[in-house]
C-alpha cells in the first residue's frame, strides 16, 4: 500500500467529491472509524482510520493508499480533544442519516457514541444521562 501526505488524501478527497453533492456515512467499531462518501452520481470516497492512520480509496482511484496523522501525542494514542472531535463527528453522522431514514437502529447507534464518549471521559454522568434523555424524544 503506498503512503502518502495528508495534502495526497486531502487532494483525492477533493477529486472525487469537489462540486458534488453528497452524503457522509460514519461507523465507529472498535476505535475503527470508516466513511463513506456516497455522491448523488455514484461516485465515492471512503475511509478507515485506526491507531493514526487512514486508508483511504474511491470509485475514481481503487487503489487503496494511506497516511498516518500527525495530530498524535508521544504514545500515538488519540488525545482527549481528538476522541471528542471523532465522536462528535460520528454522532453527528448517524444522527443526520436517522433523520433522513428514520431507522430505528440508528438512535442505538447514537447513544452507544454518547456512552463511549462517558467512558473514554469525554463527557459526564450527567451530561451523558441529559443528551440520552433528549435523544428519546425524537
């Protein structure tokens, strides 16, 4: 797999979703964050990032490439700022395509992020409880 600058991913990223419209699907499975891309005209980016670094390929280019981030702290580990910018992120992703679809399945998938971010530390008993109470009443 060729590796590449975050300017390369940021580049690809642009190439096949510059000008288009398109949807962001996120799915965070054991500190595994894929995204797809999905374009109105079929194309599509898409992503995995685990441990730092992404992988990266899209309908335009199939070969899959990767970069590690350079955002990390000495152990590689995710800083605390990260982790909430990744959770919110995919919160925010799931939340717009319950939204759109309103698949039930998807709020469960939402509150698991709201009660990772509690457990990683990311947020409190209390906020973790106020944001799953006004997530019910959707």
């Amino acid at each position: 797999m060729k590796k590449v600058t975050f300017e390369e991913y940021q580049e690809a990223k642009e190439k096949t979703l510059y000008g288009k419209e398109y949807k962001v699907y996120t799915d965070l499975v054991n500190d595994v964050i894929k995204k797809t891309y999905a374009c109105c005209d079929g194309s599509a980016f898409y992503e995995r990032t685990e441990n730092g670094k992404t992988e990266f390929w899209s309908t335009d280019h199939s070969e899959s490439r990767i970069y590690v981030e350079g955002r990390r702290n000495i152990s590689g580990e995710f800083t605390l700022e990260e982790q909430r910018e990744v959770l919110i992120e995919a919160l925010n992703g799931t939340l717009q395509f319950y939204k759109e679809t309103g698949e039930e399945s998807l709020k469960h998938t939402a509150i698991g992020y709201v009660i990772l971010a509690k457990n990683l530390g990311i947020i409190d008993q209390d906020t973790m409880t106020d944001i799953i109470a006004t997530m019910r009443l959707w």
